[in-house]
C-alpha cells in the first residue's frame, strides 16, 4: 500500500462527513482511501479495509434505501 496521501485524506474525510457518515467511520474509510493502490487488485485493500468501505457506501447512495 502507498504512504498515505494528506490531500486524499482530507477531501475524502469532508465529503464523507458531508454525507453524514459517522465521524470514527469517516475517519477509518479515508486512511484507507488515502493509501490505495491504483495499479493493485483492489486498490491494494486488505478484506477487512474493503468491508471498512463497504460500510460507508450506504451513506453515499443516499443513506437509507428503504424506498
């Protein structure tokens, strides 16, 4: 994995807050998000990183989709 990316970091932590993704969620998501990997198999994400990012993405479809 990368050294982390300070900018990633930021910009993914205030978009991810924006969407109303709870602050120690948000915080794990965007370290993780910071690191990938663009070159790797799933952006170089361990199973466990990628379940971390599975957890925000209901935030990012619009919270609940119990439509």
């Amino acid at each position: 994995m990368n050294e982390p990316n300070k900018d990633l970091y930021d910009a993914s932590l205030k978009a991810l807050s924006n969407c109303g993704v709870p602050e120690d969620l948000a915080e794990k998501a965007s370290e993780i998000v910071s690191k990938d990997t663009p070159n790797e198999p799933n952006l170089g994400r361990t199973n466990s990183e990628q379940e971390t990012i599975n957890q925000v993405l209901p935030y990012l479809n619009g919270g609940n989709s119990n439509e």
